[in-house]
C-alpha cells in the first residue's frame, strides 16, 4: 500500500462573464476599466473582417484605446503560429489583449500574453511530460475574450492547446492565471456560422459537460506538493458537476436545431451552454475523448470538412473529440453508472428502463444518434484513418497525461487501440 496523500480540496476559478446580444460593445469599456491603453487584437484572417472585429475594434476605438489587429491565427494552433503571435506581442509592448474568434483565437491570445510578460523558453510553461509545466510566476495581462462559436468555453478556461510538431500530437499549457478577466458571451457573433464549424464547436460542448462529469473525482487524485502545483484540471468535483449538467441539459435541447436550422434561439442556448460547460471543466477537467482527440487532429491526411478554409486539411477538435466519444462512455460507464445514465437522459435518451449494466450503451448511442441527425461522419474511417494508423494514435495519446490520468479507469497502450478501432466506425 501507498501511503501517498490524497487531494482534498477544490478551487473553482472563472472569468468574469457577460451574456447577452450586443454584449460585444462593451469591449472597450471592459478593457478600459482594466487598465488597458494599448492592446492586441488577436483573430484570424478570416474573422479580420467580421461584424464581431468591427463591433470590437469600434468599440475600442470610442474609449480611445490604441490598437493593433493580428490576423495570423491558425484555425489549429501550432508551436509555430503561436510563436508568431507571441513574437508580435513582445515586439508591440502591449498592456493588453483582446481575442475575437473561436477556441484557437482565445488560446493564441492566452499564449502572446503569457510569454510576452514573462519570456521563457517556449517548453517552460508547457504542460509535462512534452514541457516542463512550470507554475506561471505571477499575474498577467488584462484579456478580454469574444468567442464566435458555440462550444470551446476558452473564455472561461485556464488552459491553451496546441498542435506541438516535433511529436505530431497536441499538448497545452495549462494554469489559472491563464484565464481572461472577461468573456463577453454574444450570440449575435453566431449568426453567420457555417452549419460545420456550428456542429464541431457543439460537439465539443457535448463532451465537455459529459467528461467533466465522468471524471475521476478531485478526491482521489493525489495531493499537490504545494497550492502553486495544484492543477487547473482537478477532476469532478460538486461545483463543476452543477455547471456540467446545466450544459448538458442545454445540449440535449438545442444542439440539432442551432446547427441543422441555424435558429438563433438554439444558438445563444448552445452559447450559454458553452459557458456553462467551460466553467465545468475548466475546473474538473476532460479526459480520454479529449486526450485522444489530440493525435487525431494532428495526423490529419486530406480530410476537408465544409466550412473551414479549403487550403489545409483539417480535422476540426470537436469532431476529433465526438467521433472518439461512444467508444469511451462504453468504456468508463462501468466506473460510475449512473452519471453515464443521467448524462444520457439529459441529451434526451429514454433511460427509464435502463440497469447499470446498460449505461455505457444508452449514452453512447445517444450521441450516436445525435451524430446521425446532423450528418456527422460515421467514425474515424471517414476522416481518412485505418487501422494501419492506431499505434500512431496510441503513441499521440500516451503523452497527454493532463486529461488522460483523468479518466475513471485506467488506460494502457492496449486500452487505446481497443477503443480507436471501435471508433472507426461507429454505426
């Protein structure tokens, strides 16, 4: 036996967030109340000319706050084109920042401001075992976050992502002091998105409520050496768990309707749930879909999915994230049965006569149901993946101990291949 302490106590950290149409004009007065006269605009190019910009950057400019845009964010962050943007942010000396765009706008920006206030070697802050994942040193930045989609939650979350290359798998940086001050939360920025971009970025949210609800509990991982150490993903914990399901339930009743219709009502509640979500697991964290998301994504082959630029292959991170999800809740259901059961009931499956023995299918063919009612692609095969591509996708998932130690059952090398061959095809 172990005489290794076991955490506990939980932090529940947030933005500071605001919700509503037209909440996107406050922007200036948000970072001219914190203090910001000069500020970096952090989007992407084709974002640069959006009404949510123009909102933004007018807003800016009626609080006389000087301004310069950045329009060179990848639609899938890299070591390299985060290192642009954090170039761009040292040379500027800004005292600012500013993300109008989805999860990878938010995240750039997060980056650009930590290493422009406190340079480092680019793996310092990077989360072990692909950095060093040293605690960042103190405060940083005003950052005032406008998220465009509806699903990343980054606007509540301390944690980046990125594409690293040298590994072909994605890793993050993952802190607290990473948060935005403010997310501004405005469904008017929702309008124009394409039916694509709508589902992956609702997928997302998807299995953000069910992992941060699924995951090990906050009291059974190991104590922190010191609070500095203590991770921004805690595990589950009673707080996150109201926040998770409040999401779930928003889901359950929008997500099909905001992306086959494009209703704007079903947008601004799959918005807030969103948010909701983003404070869930920004605390309890997400686990194996998320970790195995991660190769998926940067092993990308040809797959071109409608809606995102034409120029690069791209397996969007929602997508990544729901095509490896049924296999997973089949997997994990065993762990806590009936929180896989209640996840199911609030994407809307009948659960009534569901026995625990039965919950990893109910909610895997509830969101396999979900997936079929919006067109989704029918498993990893479709993205251009066979089973010749598994140990490579094992190999991408092992390093991400930050969710996958997450998980409420442990998971080898075999495990993974197991349940990627299952998400091959899923119906």
């Amino acid at each position: 036996m172990t005489n290794t302490p076991v955490e506990k106590a939980f932090t529940i950290d947030t933005s500071s967030i605001k919700f509503g149409p037209g909440i996107t004009n406050e922007t200036g007065f948000e970072l001219d109340r914190l203090g910001a006269q000069r500020v970096m605009v952090v989007t992407d190019s084709q974002m640069a000319t959006s009404q949510a910009v123009e909102c933004a950057t007018e807003s800016l400019r009626l609080q006389r706050i000087d301004h310069t845009v950045f329009d060179q964010v990848s639609i899938e962050p890299t070591d390299d084109s985060l290192k642009q943007a954090i170039r761009f942010a040292t040379e500027g000396k800004f005292d600012g920042f500013l993300a109008v765009g989805g999860g990878s706008s938010i995240d750039t920006a997060k980056a650009a401001n930590l290493y422009s206030t406190y340079p480092a070697d680019f793996l310092e802050y990077v989360n072990a075992p692909i950095g060093r994942g040293t605690p960042i040193p103190g405060e940083l930045k005003p950052l005032v976050a406008v998220p465009t989609t509806i699903g990343t939650g980054s606007e509540t979350t301390g944690v980046a992502i990125f594409d690293f290359k040298d590994i072909g798998a994605k890793t993050g940086i993952a802190h607290r002091s990473l948060r935005p001050d403010v997310g501004l939360v405005d469904a008017e920025n929702t309008r124009t998105l394409p039916k694509m971009v709508a589902a992956c970025s609702g997928f997302d949210v998807l299995c953000h409520g069910i992992e941060s609800y699924t995951a090990l509990p906050f009291s059974k991982r190991e104590a922190p050496p010191t609070p500095a150490h203590r991770p921004a993903y805690q595990g589950s914990n009673p707080i996150s768990d109201v926040w998770a399901l409040a999401a779930l339930e928003l889901v359950g009743k929008n997500i099909v309707q905001a992306v086959l219709d494009g209703d704007y009502d079903a947008r601004s509640n799959m918005a807030l749930a969103a948010t909701f979500a983003g404070v869930g697991f920004g605390n309890a964290g997400v686990h194996l879909p998320h970790g195995m998301s991660y190769p998926v994504s940067s092993l990308v082959k040809k797959y071109r999915p409608d809606g995102y630029p034409e120029e690069n292959a791209i397996v969007p991170h929602g997508m990544a994230v729901i095509l490896n999800a049924p296999a997973v809740f089949r997997y994990t259901a065993q762990s806590n049965p009936e929180r896989h059961i209640h996840a199911a009931k609030l994407l809307g499956a009948d659960v009534s006569d569901v026995g625990p023995e039965e919950a990893g299918d109910v909610l895997s063919d509830r969101i396999i149901h979900i997936l079929k009612e919006i067109n989704a692609p029918n498993g990893l095969s479709e993205l251009g993946y066979t089973a010749n591509d598994i140990p490579a996708l094992v190999e991408g998932t092992l390093p991400q101990h930050r969710v996958t130690k997450l998980a409420p059952r442990e998971t080898g090398s075999e495990d993974l291949g197991e349940l990627f061959s299952q998400s091959m095809r899923l119906w």
